[in-house]
C-alpha cells in the first residue's frame, strides 16, 4: 500500500494547517503538491513567471517542507511556479534553498526540468513524431521559433527518476496533474488503473469531497484500487463528489488520457466506507504510444487599457449604443492617422457591470446605476498601442451621444488614464510529442541544499 498525502490544489490557494498535521500523523509515503496549470491563461507560461506572490508561496512552502520534514517522506511538487517553465523551477529551487538556511534543514533536492528548445521541437516535427490535438493551430518553424517557452507535460516516468535521486524534495517543470501522486504508486506495484483514476480524483484536493476550500485529503493505493478520506474532520468524500471529479477539467467522464496510455474508468465502483470515506475499485490503465503534451506560448501583440466610469443616466441607459460608436469612431482613427490595416488591431469597449463577461449571450435587461467602459486596444507594437490608447483617451472623457447636445464628462479612476499591459500572450502549441524514451526531453539535476 502506499499512502498519499495532497495539501491542496495548488501552491498559493492555502491549505487546513490542522488538518495537514492530522494527515501527517497518519504517517504518508508521500507529499505531493501541484503548482499551477494553464488555467490562468498563457502569459504565465509566455513570461516564464508565476502567477502566485513569492511571499505566499514561500509562506506556504515553509510549512510543506517542515511537515515533510516531520513525516521523513520525500515532498513533491509539479508545475512549479504557475507555468512550469525553467524559469520558474529555479524559482521555487531559490525559495528553498532560503527556507533551508532559515530553518536549518539539509535536503537533497532534484529538479525536472520540462523546457523544450525550439530546434529539439521543430526537429520532433521534421521526424514526424509531433501530433495535433483537437483544437490545435497549425505549426511551422517558424510558429515554434516565435515561442517564448515551450514546455512538455512530464508523466509518472519522469517523476519517479526523480524520486529514485534519493530526494528529500522533487521540484518538477510541467507535469500533468495526476503524475506526481500516481507515480510512487505505481514504482511499488499498486494496481494501475486504481493509481492512475486515484491521482484524478486527488490533483485538486479536497475539490471531490463536500468542503472543497478545506485543502487536504489522503489517499491509500493498494493491488485493487484506492480509498480516499479528507482530513479535515468536517469534509467528507462521498461517491458522488469522488465520481463526479472524472468530469473536471476533462472531456470524457470515463477516460483520461497520459503520457503512456490512458485510463479507462467505465468499471469502476465507488463505494462508501462510512460517513467520510469512498473506496473505488474497477478502474483500468490501457497502455499505448508513449507521448508527451507540449504548451507553447508566443507574443500576439501589445496592449493599452483605459477605463472610465458612466453614472449620468442618460449614458448609462445607452451605455451599448455609445461604446459602440466610440468604438467604431476610434477604429477609423486608428486606420486613418496610424497607417494600420484593420486585420492589425483590435478595438474592445467592454461595459463593466453590463455584458462584460458574456456580451451578447448576457439575457439580463436591468440597467445598472454605473457602468464602467474598459477600452483594450491590442496593436503589433508597444509604441503602436500606446499610440492608440490615446487616440481612444478623449472620447472616454467626453464623447457624447448625439451631436446637438452638451459635452459630457466622465470620470477616470486614475491619470494618466492608459496602463500599458505590455505584451499579449497566446497558447500557440495544442500537440504531442512521441519519445522513444521518456527522459529524452527532460533534464534531471540533483542539489545539495543547506548545508552550509
């Protein structure tokens, strides 16, 4: 059997400190940890950057790797940094190494590393070895040479390498959620198919059980399946919230693809222990080609933003009509005085408090009391987009409805009124990598940290 201990979803989103010392108690094999994802959208990956503050992060951290060091067990985290790029592995590595010095620890400390070089990818492409999957832009050389970072979704294989370092802590680039916690299991024989669906079940932590902010769960592998218990005393997994998590994040509820194979859960059962425990059996792991995902990110532009705040009544009941000729009056601006082709920009008046999040899907008809307009304009250059911010800058202040009547003045919340967001960032790469051996395109180091 081997016992997995999972604080949270993610480095940064907190954890049950109480229920974290409980799980330690009970004595786990492992602390496995995720890092991020792409949920917050490319520019983490792009940048090479983490989405969470160094200071939570660190906080946070400090108190995994004193538990770690309580419990004797190995740490683990995947996708460090937000986005798992190189970059952000060294990161974490440098918070380490500090909480090491501060609390007296000495750790052996292996580090994945997931980056791609562009010439290894387009080399994988010439061999035929890179697949789409659906929806995937079209590549080339040159596509892949515009990424900033491309990263490959390690897999169990690669964080078991790792563990078998002897390391008292694993920091891993991008990895799938579910490696981390599926790969011990599955080095010391636990049934595939448990290992794998059980690793699904546990990437978010308490997510699948009734009080998804308490954080922690623990989940035992064994040679039929898994059992999973959260460990704050007023969270419970039911077959429900533990079935129910095959839907997350996932476009088939009974099959889960990895490096490797997939997993197939249309067999399973899920069955309640007591109160608070599921115990799920009948899950399969089909294996097939070994592939890796690969995430590209690449500049798609610079941006400008501005905002400005409607309250007078009359605007604000035609807040539609307004945005709209603002837009289209500054879109002619753009094209007229800038030189640019309208395929070169984008223009966006988004009404805050007004179909901002759905636009014309939103089937609500209340007219709120404010409004506020946030322009965004998306131009080649920086130079071009701040250019354009302020060609937009005076019909927020005071463009008026009709051309007979007074001059109206909005408010700005700041001045200047334009930010300069700098560059925009896209996901360019949606594909997968055929390896031939599963360490081919990761690169695995060993750190001695805090020993003077």
């Amino acid at each position: 059997m081997t016992r997995v201990l999972i604080p949270t979803g993610a480095l940064g989103l907190g954890y049950d400190r109480a229920a974290l010392s409980r799980g330690i108690a009970n004595r786990p094999d492992i602390i496995a940890v995720d890092g991020g994802s792409t949920d917050s959208g490319p520019s983490y990956l792009g940048r090479g950057v983490s989405k969470y503050s160094r200071a939570s992060t660190k906080a946070e951290w400090r108190g995994l790797m004193q538990a770690r060091a309580e419990a004797g067990v190995p740490l683990v985290i995947g996708t460090a940094g937000t986005c798992g790029a190189d970059s952000a592995v060294d990161w974490l590595l440098e918070i380490t190494r500090e909480i090491a010095a501060e609390t007296g620890q000495t750790l052996r400390v292996a580090t994945l590393k997931s980056g791609q070089s562009a010439a290894a990818v387009k080399a994988a492409l010439a061999e035929g070895r890179i697949a789409p999957l659906f929806p995937a832009p079209e590549i080339s050389d040159a596509l892949i040479d515009a990424c900033s970072n491309i990263v490959a979704l390690a897999g169990a294989e690669q964080i078991a390498a790792a563990l078998a370092t002897g390391a008292d802590i694993v920091i891993a680039g991008r990895t799938t959620d579910t490696a981390i916690i599926a790969a011990l299991p599955l080095v010391n024989g636990d049934h595939p198919g448990g290992c794998w669906h059980g690793a699904k079940i546990g990437e978010c932590g308490a997510i699948a059980t009734t009080q998804p902010a308490t954080g922690v769960i623990q989940i035992d592998f064994d040679a039929t399946g898994f059992t999973m218990e959260p460990m704050a005393l007023t969270a419970a997994a039911t077959p429900y919230t533990v079935s129910a998590h095959m839907l997350y994040e996932n476009s088939d509820p009974f099959v889960l693809y990895e490096p490797g194979g997939h997993l197939d859960v249309t067999g399973a059962s899920y069955t309640a222990l007591d109160a608070r425990r599921v115990r799920v059996e009948g899950s399969e792991w089909i294996r097939g080609a070994y592939t890796v995902k690969l995430e590209g990110a690449r500049v798609a532009g610079y941006q400008t933003v501005a905002l400005a705040l409607l309250r007078d009544r009359r605007y604000v009941c035609h807040a539609r009509e307004w945005a709209a000729d603002v837009q289209a009056r500054v879109a002619a601006q753009i094209v007229e005085r800038m030189g640019l082709s309208p395929d070169d920009f984008t223009l966006e008046l988004r009404l805050i408090g007004m179909d901002a999040t759905l636009g014309p899907l939103e089937n609500r008809t209340t007219t709120p009391v404010e409004v506020g307009v946030l322009g965004i304009v998306t131009c080649p250059t920086e130079a071009q987009a701040a250019e354009a911010g302020k060609m937009l800058n005076p019909y927020l202040l005071h463009h008026a409805l009709t051309e007979d009547e007074p001059m109206p003045t909005f408010a700005f919340p700041f001045s200047p009124a334009e930010m300069q967001r700098g560059a925009l960032y896209e996901f360019c790469l949606n594909h997968v990598m055929r390896l031939d051996d599963p360490m081919s395109a990761f690169r695995l180091d060993v750190h001695e940290v805090g020993h003077g």
